[in-house]
C-alpha cells in the first residue's frame, strides 16, 4: 500500500456555532436525535414516541408522532433513497419510508440481534448494506436483496463487551468499533465481501470516528484528552499520531451523542460530559496531524440523570441538541468567523 499524499493546505477558516432557536419540550427521556440529509426533516425519539419535525429557517415544526414507537435507541438516514432506519431497545431494526412514515407504517422489521441496538451506520456507495452494534457484543452486516430485502449475511463477535460505536472510512474498506470495556477492532472488507479482524487496540473508547482514508479519533468517557491515530506503513497498523485536551473532564456523561467529522469543513465534534467540543483538524501526512480546540458549548446540567443528546447535518451546517435540564431542542448553525 502506497502512502497517500501530504495535506498542506493551511488555510484556516475560523468558525463557531450560533445558536438560532430553541423549542421546549415538556418531557424527560429523549433516547436519540438525527436530520436527514437534505436537512428538512429532524427525528426525535422519547419515551412517548417517534416525533417528527420540519426544520425550516431554522426553525422546528412538528409534522408528526408515531406513538407506537416508544423504544428506539438510535436513529439513521440514508443519503441517496428516502429511507431512514430505526434501531430499538428490543433489539430490532426497522426500515422506514418517508412516504409512509406519516401513516406509522414501516417497510420491514429485521431482528437476529439479542439486546439493545446501540449504533447504525449505512454503506455509503452504494446504499445496499447497514452495519449494526449492539449491547449483545456483537456486529451484523445486512446485505440488501434483489427482493428489496435486507439479510444479515456475517456476525462478529469479537468484542468483549456492548458495541457503542461504529465508523466506516471514506473509501469504504475500512470498519472500526469500539465496546463498552477496553478494546477497538479495525476491520477490512467491502460491500460484495465478508469483513475481517486486522487488528485490535486496547483502548477505552465510547465515541469514534474517521478522520479519513487512513486516520481516526476516539474519546473514551469523562475522558481528559482525544486521542488521533493514523495507519504506519511500515508496521502496517494503526499507531497514535496526536492527542488533545478537551473540555469536559469529570463531568457526568449521559445521552446519545455519536463523534461526527465534517470532511467540507475539517470540523471534528465530540461530546464530554455535558460539554460539546468543537475541533479544528488537518491531517498533515499519515504519522502527523495538527488540531485545535475551537470552540466549546457547556449544558447546565445539575442532576446525574441529565443527559445531553444531539445530531450534526452532514455538511456540518447545523447541529441540534436536546439536554435534559432545559428541555428544549437548540438549533445551532455553522459560521465562519471573519
């Protein structure tokens, strides 16, 4: 494998996220938050149902609330069809059609998984595989059929604990995971083949996510630092690379909230306790990368039980949150500092 070329490119482009509205939500118990890609429609899913909104100017309107979804965990898009996947607490995973989602219907149920659905990821190009983790310690690769199905075609059981996260690189070769205990594999496989075990790192790790072809971050919980590693050519293995120190340290950390790294705008965000931060990022070449703290968003949050939860729109033009001391979902919108 031939080691790609150096990014040089240092013009920096300074940002921060504004805040632009906010909508108060009179219940607790929010369980998961996603926009799809076009940034019209935001999911949002508490104890009482599956709600969904218009976004609009920046603003929230509730469109809809499928009342007979009260469990699930964690919710997906897709980019290119008008689908959306829903994971549950029961462990089954639900393929939604915007056409029908108003009526409460859905297109099809899959469940080979024992517990919790905790993370989702779809193939990128083309649309025809989900990867799912879940508390079950295992990871099912479901393959799309000519008869519009999804089969799970391979399980890995490889990790010790439940499956928090999953992030799959750019070019679509490379899987990562991380558990609930101490270990990240890092997997190689495509679409038309099975997926294998290259390496394992012994890390703690709840929130990951690549960084691009060859490069990740991975933040372990109430953690003081993340951590960048990138892969060696000459050990052909992931080795730490940089890390940095973040906002957050000690705090208490509940809620949903995925790592989510916007390629357009080098912007890395990970959540820490209740504290959202925002990271400037460049990868320089495959052993060395610089990133700087450029912004930091603190909840007040004054229980143990309070969570902070969120999503980022894929272009990283707005992210949305929701935490449990204000009850409110919170619109923030990218801007450039001049």
């Amino acid at each position: 494998m031939q080691e790609p070329k150096s990014q040089t490119n240092t013009q920096y482009k300074y940002f921060s996220y504004k805040l632009l509205s906010r909508l108060k939500i009179n219940q607790h118990n929010c369980r998961a938050l996603s926009i799809d890609d076009k940034k019209n429609l935001v999911f949002f899913s508490t104890q009482k149902g599956l709600q969904i909104y218009q976004l609009k100017n920046g603003m929230l309107k509730q469109l809809s609330q499928i009342n007979s979804q009260k469990d699930v965990s964690v919710i997906t898009t897709f980019m290119n069809r008008s689908l959306f996947l829903t994971g549950q607490y029961s462990s089954s995973i639900i393929v939604w059609s915007y056409n029908l989602m108003f009526k409460g219907k859905y297109l099809m149920k899959m469940k080979k998984h024992a517990y919790k659905i905790s993370c989702l990821i779809i193939y990128p190009n083309p649309e025809n595989l989900i990867i799912s983790g879940s508390h079950d310690n295992t990871i099912k690769f479901w393959y799309l059929t000519p008869s519009s199905s999804f089969n799970c075609y391979q399980t890995i059981k490889e990790q010790e604990c439940s499956v928090l996260a999953l992030s799959l690189n750019q070019k679509g070769d490379t899987l990562i995971s991380c558990d609930d205990y101490n270990l990240i594999l890092i997997m190689n496989g495509s679409y038309t083949s099975k997926w294998q075990v290259k390496q394992k790192i012994k890390l703690k790790g709840e929130r990951l996510t690549f960084l691009s072809n060859h490069s990740f971050a991975i933040q372990h919980r109430n953690s003081e630092f993340i951590f960048f590693y990138g892969y060696d050519y000459t050990s052909e293995q992931y080795v730490r690379i940089n890390k940095l120190q973040i906002k957050g340290w000690r705090q208490h950390d509940r809620g949903q909230f995925f790592q989510y790294f916007i390629p357009s705008k080098q912007i890395l965000l990970s959540k820490n306790g209740y504290t959202l931060n925002l990271i400037r990022f460049t990868l320089v070449s495959s052993s060395y990368c610089e990133c700087y703290l450029e912004q930091s968003i603190e909840f007040q949050q004054n229980s143990e039980v309070g969570g902070v939860y969120g999503t980022m729109s894929k272009d990283g033009q707005f992210l949305i949150t929701y935490d449990d001391e204000s009850c409110e979902i919170q619109i923030r919108k990218y801007v450039e500092k001049i």
